[in-house]
C-alpha cells in the first residue's frame, strides 16, 4: 500500500505539483498514524519481580490487565479517541501483582485505576467517563439529553444486568441470561441504528460489551445457548462493534481459557 502511494507521489509533475505532493504527504501522515497506533506495542505484565516505574512524574498512566473486562472498558475509550500517545499502558499480573501496586499507587489494590495530574481514580465506569471528558478526542456521550439519561439508566441497571446472567452461571437453566438479554434487546429498539444510543458509538456500548463478549462465550460453550437467538437488535450490535478499531484492539480473551475461569467461578 505504501509503495503504490509513494508511487503516486513521486508521477506528479504538473504545475500544481508542489501543493498535490504536500497534500499527499499530510495523507500519508495521517495514515501512518492511525497504521501505527493500530499496530501499538503491548508492554509485558508487571509482577512482583518487576521494579517499580517512576510515579506522580506528569505522565498520565493506565493500570489495568489485558484480559480484564473492566479495564477493557477504559482501554477502549482510551483508544477511540486516539490517545495512545497521552495514556501508558502498565498492565500488571494479577496472580502475582507487584507490591508497590497497592502500597504506593491504588490501596484497593484493584484495576483499572487511572494516575493523572498527581491522583488516583479508580472504577471504570467512573474512568470511562472521565478519560471522554478530561482529554482531547471525539466525544462518547451524545449531546442529546433523552440520551444522556437513556446512558445513566443503562449504567444504573448494570448490576441487574450482570446479576441475572450470574444465576444462570450458577445454576442450571438459562432462564435468568435470557431475561437479562431480553432486557438488552429492548434497550436498542429506543433508538435507530446499531447502537444503544442510536447510529453513534458510545460508552453506553463500551460499559456493556467487554461483559457480553464474555458472557456470549461461556453460555455458548457450557450451555449451548445463543445469546442472539431471536434477538435481531443484539446480533446487529455485536456485530457493528466488533468492527470498532478501537474495540477490536482490545480483545484478548482466551476463550478455553474464559470457560475454564467461568467454570471454576461458579460450578466450584
């Protein structure tokens, strides 16, 4: 792909050719950064062995687990809005995390949690919101005030959300999953397009589907269950957020891996 554009660059000999050749350029720029951040390198986890990175120095760092589906959610909020560059990734080793992680940086010992302008904040649904309104970057949260209320109710029923498809984690029948789905399926008929806040994506979706990847997964394989069955709505929204760059850099999951934790969890 380069060399063709390059290619291109170099035939230009006409009298405009200056400016095309600029204007080639700044493409190409713009390109290559959106090629690079999409190619960006993934620093190992940090365990107990690992030293402990300067603290409080100016730079804005996220702390987070790459498999983790809560600090997924930051990871890809981080992402959209192109901050590669103004956030680090410090992924950490949650079987063996580092000492100073709780002694020095986040007491509740959790991730995510966000180090910026000298604090600490944890949560992610709290830190979705703060990373889409305290940096640069296009904007997550709809201006549209039915919206943004529609968004404060989906987070408020999160839990609800969560705890039905957990009874069915624990039990035999699938009954609890799919009221939970059904709930969800009638949340993205309030408004047209593939999303839950219409034909924009949103951090109403960023909340909900680093969950339901994981949930579609293990009712698949430990019950059989198609979570998109019946539900039309919830197959157009998986489906237009797996082609979300920003989501798509963040799936990490081991599927074996997810079931065999799944299976652990609640069948112990």
């Amino acid at each position: 792909m380069w060399r063709q554009f390059l290619s291109k660059l170099n035939s230009i000999n006409n009298q405009n050719g200056q400016f095309l050749k600029l204007r080639y350029a700044e493409f190409l720029r713009s390109m290559a950064t959106v090629y690079f951040r999409t190619l960006e390198y993934l620093p190992p986890p940090l365990d107990a062995t690992s030293e402990q990175p300067a603290l409080f120095d100016g730079t804005t760092r996220l702390y987070m687990t790459y498999t983790c589906p809560f600090a997924q959610r930051v990871w890809i909020t981080r992402n959209y809005k192109g901050l590669q560059h103004k956030i680090k990734l410090v992924p950490l080793n949650l079987q063996n995390k580092p000492a100073w992680y709780k002694e020095k940086v986040y007491p509740e010992n959790k991730v995510p949690a966000l180090e910026h302008d000298g604090k600490i904040i944890g949560d992610s649904l709290v830190l979705i919101k703060y990373v889409n309104g305290n940096f640069e970057g296009p904007s997550l949260l709809p201006n549209d005030p039915d919206k943004r209320k529609l968004y404060e109710e989906l987070l408020s029923d999160m839990d609800k959300f969560t705890g039905m498809v957990f009874t069915t984690f624990k039990g035999d029948s699938t009954t609890g999953a799919g009221a939970a789905f059904d709930h969800l399926e009638h949340a993205l008929t309030k408004y047209d397009g593939p999303f839950l806040l219409g034909s924009e994506f949103s951090l109403a979706d960023i909340a909900y589907i680093t969950l339901v990847e994981r949930f579609q997964i293990y009712l698949s394989e430990a019950f059989n269950y198609d979570i998109t069955a019946g539900r039309p709505k919830l197959a157009a929204w998986i489906e237009a957020v797996n082609k979300i760059d920003a989501y798509k850099q963040t799936k990490k999951t081991d599927p074996n891996e997810l079931v065999a934790l799944y299976k652990k969890m609640f069948t112990a």
